[in-house]
C-alpha cells in the first residue's frame, strides 16, 4: 500500500518542487524568486484554517522529500464541508454537483455530495478506461508496426498495430508521440528490398487487427470536423492527431500510406498502393519481416491520452484491450469490457451506463462515487499498475487538459499542485484526481457538474471548479 501512495505523494509534492525551482529560474511564470521560502496563502487567509505549505527554494536542497500525506493531520468532515458547500453554491455549477473528497491514503470519505446520482461525467469516465487497461494489459509492451513481404517478391504489407502516432520521419526514441517513424522503417524495407534486387514494388495495409466502426453511434457528427476527435483506426500520424479547430483526415490509414511511399522513394524505392479495397485482408501467415518499428509502452501512450484527453487514442487502447481479452471491438463492446473490469476490481458499477470508452458520448452515464473508487484503488496501493497512470494525470496550470487553468487570480497559487483527470461537453464539466492540502494530506476529489446552466456556459463552470480544487487545496479544513 506504501509503495502505490508513495508514487502518487511523491509525485504530487515533486509536482510543486519542480514548478517551484522553474519558477525560480524564470522557466515558467509565477511569484517566486531566490531571495527567501515563499509561503503558499490559503483562499481565505484570515480564517485561520490552519498552517500554510511552504514550497522550498531553488537553494533548499538538503531538506529530504517525504511523500504527502503520511502524518499530515486528517481533514474534518465539518471543515470541510464549511470551505467546499459554499464554492459548490456556484451558479455556473448548477446547483447540483456530484461531489466526492476522500483521503487518498486510506480511502475514508471525508465529503460527498449526490456521489450515487448518474452523470454525464465526460472525459472524467477516461479513469474507467484506465483502470479496465491496466487491469489486464502488460504496460510494457510496445505496439510494433511492421512491413512482411507479400504473396510476390514485388508486394509489401504494412501490417497495423495500434500506433497512431507514427512520426514521417526518423522516430524519436525519447518522445511518446513520434517514438517509432517511417523513415526507419523505409529505411529497413529499402534495405532488405535492395539486397533481393527489388527497386519497384506494391503496397497495401493490412487492417485487420482490432479491425471495427471509426465513429461511435452517440458521437455528434461535428465532434471529427471539429477536431474534438478523430476516427479509431490503428494506424495513424503523429502530426495528424485532432485538436479542437484543427480535424484529422479522415482517413488515417490512406495518409500513412502516402507517407510511407514517400519515404520509400527517398531511399530508393518505388512503390505503388494497391487499392483499399484491398487493405482489409491479413498478411501472408509467416511471411517474411522486411521492417519494424516500435512505439512507446502501452502505459507510456495510455498516459498521453489521459493528459490530452484523446478521445480516439482512448478508443483505440480500450479496443485492443478488449479484443486481447476476448471482448468484441464496436464501441459498446469495449464499453461493456471496461465496465467488467472494473466491476472485477470490485467496484460498485451501479449506475453505470456507458457505450464508449472516452465518455464522448452524451448518453453516457457514471456517477462521482464510481470516478472515486477507481482513484483511491490507485491511491491507496490496491492497483499499482493504476497508480502508475493516475501520478501523471495532467497538473494544475502546467501539463495537458490543466496546462491552461488555475490561472486566475483565486487558483494560480496552487498550480503545480492539483493533479486531474478533465472532462468537458456542452452542459458538463468535471474534475477528478488529487491534491494535497496546506497540512499536507494527499486528498482524492472528484466533481461533475453535468447540469451547468446555458446561460453560464463551459468556462464559467471550469473556472468554477478550479476554485473549488483550489479551496480545497488551500484549505486543512480541521
């Protein structure tokens, strides 16, 4: 149990070390310097909630780190419901949040409100998924993307395996996106093609693994033109990955084939594709490997799309899950894998309806306590695997889907701090993960608001939630 808490405390406290010492370099922005320990204010400072965190200087380095939580005094459930009830009373909010604080290293719930009522958790419900794939996948295996040889001396397969984010180029072995390229693989295949005298051949894909639908049935249709997601394939670029404003293709498989025959040419190879009609057919059983290249471990990429929360690389990693469990590769299919999982973690799944594994869908439906208890099996060391993935959930005002919050005036002082797991669709917006408070407890929290009124809109309620974070973030609440 020490262990599993000790990389999320750990973690957490080298989280505000780190911004800390970048502060104090000038790296990123903030109001440290040299000169002196700065003292992390509480949202209210004159209500004497108890002692402040004093975040080390750059100069500070013979103090040993502990990690959060170990001793720190416990919050009280009258504390901390007089800090929370009232930035719960928000009107961007709703009036009627999911709320659930627990502390982290035993899982005791300090505070909750509505934590049974189905939600609308959005990308919050990405810790499901998380949980469903760790549960039963090997973190460490790659996704090996090859070229076999064909049925004739002048065919070549590219063989899909799940990486969507293939660089056109060299690979970087040090990135996550881009760690296996296409340069190196024509590089292998040129070669190997070159010593049999080969200098013109034929291409196809073959796409047959963890093959199914590329949209879910609740996704709304604008969601791929817009950017919010992209078709589930598994092949794809790296530099084509959606971003809200700017759409993938909508055929990432036919790009990387270009992509390929480009780099094929650059080495001396001419290659022609043979028509997608062709692509659904599996490679010769044993044929020969020409090339291979390889992407980070799955846990490596399983963090990525947490921290950008990617709908379709979700998709995509739950799908392989299911499939290597015998589970069945539509949307639904992989949905009702995850909820096994979970379940099989002994998770209380009631109320949980869900038909995809990114929570893109508007039908779905998960409630905060459900978000909560897959947490705390990371926090408290029941799933160490989990763990893994929740320590590098996006931090507050820094990394990922967080990088652009708790910048206002009431929550940029606890950037660095919060670690959380998004989620954001019309009319719902959530937070999930954990912080640790001015006594230095390591705390779980989970918030859905999936009521926020129109007239307040998404970034009245994300501001909303970020205050309540930070609340409870500066708040020992005892």
């Amino acid at each position: 149990m020490r262990r599993a808490f000790a990389i999320l405390g750990s973690v957490v406290v080298l989280g505000v070390v780190g911004y800390a010492v970048a502060d104090v370099y000038d790296v990123v922005p903030g109001v440290l310097t040299r000169d002196r320990p700065i003292t992390l204010p509480t949202a209210e400072p004159t209500t004497g909630t108890g002692p402040a965190v004093t975040l080390p200087t750059a100069d500070a380095t013979t103090a040993p780190l502990t990690a959060a939580g170990l001793t720190a005094p416990l919050p009280t459930a009258p504390g901390l419901a007089r800090r929370l009830t009232p930035l719960l009373a928000d009107p961007a909010l709703g009036g009627n949040a999911g709320v659930v604080v627990r502390d982290a290293l035993t899982g005791r719930t300090l505070f909750q409100r509505a934590p049974d009522t189905p939600r609308m958790a959005a990308s919050t419900q990405k810790l499901l998924t998380a949980a469903a794939v760790t549960s039963q996948s090997d973190l460490g295996r790659t996704m090996d993307t090859r070229v076999v040889q064909g049925p004739r001396p002048t065919d070549i397969v590219l063989v899909a395996a799940g990486d969507t984010m293939l660089a056109r180029g060299r690979g970087n072995p040090t990135a996550i996106p881009g760690r296996a390229g296409l340069g190196d693989l024509a590089g292998q295949v040129a070669a190997a093609l070159k010593r049999k005298g080969t200098t013109r051949v034929s291409l196809r894909l073959d796409l047959t693994y963890a093959a199914g639908p590329a949209y879910a049935p609740g996704w709304d249709p604008d969601d791929p033109k817009t950017g919010v997601t992209q078709g589930v394939f598994m092949i794809g670029l790296a530099d084509q990955r959606p971003e809200v404003g700017h759409p993938s293709p909508t055929d990432p498989p036919a790009s990387v084939a270009r992509a390929f025959v480009s780099a094929l040419a650059a080495r001396g190879i001419r290659a022609s594709t043979a028509s997608e009609r062709t692509w659904h057919a599996k490679a010769p059983a044993g044929a020969t490997v020409l090339g291979s290249v390889s992407s980070a471990p799955v846990g490596d990429v399983l963090a990525q799309a947490l921290d950008d929360s990617d709908n379709a690389m979700t998709e995509n990693l739950c799908r392989q899950a299911s499939v290597a469990h015998g589970g069945k590769t539509s949307f639904a299919g992989a949905a009702a894998y995850v909820v096994s999982r979970v379940k099989a973690l002994g998770v209380d799944t009631a109320g949980v309806r869900i038909s995809d594994c990114s929570g893109l869908t508007r039908a779905d439906r998960v409630p905060a306590r459900v978000v909560a208890d897959v947490l705390t099996l990371a926090s408290t060391g029941h799933d160490e695997p989990l763990a893994s993935i929740v320590a590098r959930l996006p931090v507050a005002g820094l990394t990922g889907s967080l990088s652009d919050r708790f910048d206002a005036k009431a929550t940029r002082l606890v950037a660095g701090v919060p670690r959380a797991k998004t989620g954001t669709l019309i009319g719902s917006s959530g937070l999930a993960g954990t912080t640790v408070d001015s006594d230095g407890r390591l705390l779980s929290f989970v918030v859905i608001a999936d009521h926020v009124p129109a007239s307040q809109g998404t970034l009245a309620a994300r501001d909303a939630l970020d205050r309540f974070v930070a609340g409870l973030t500066s708040c020992g609440c005892r």
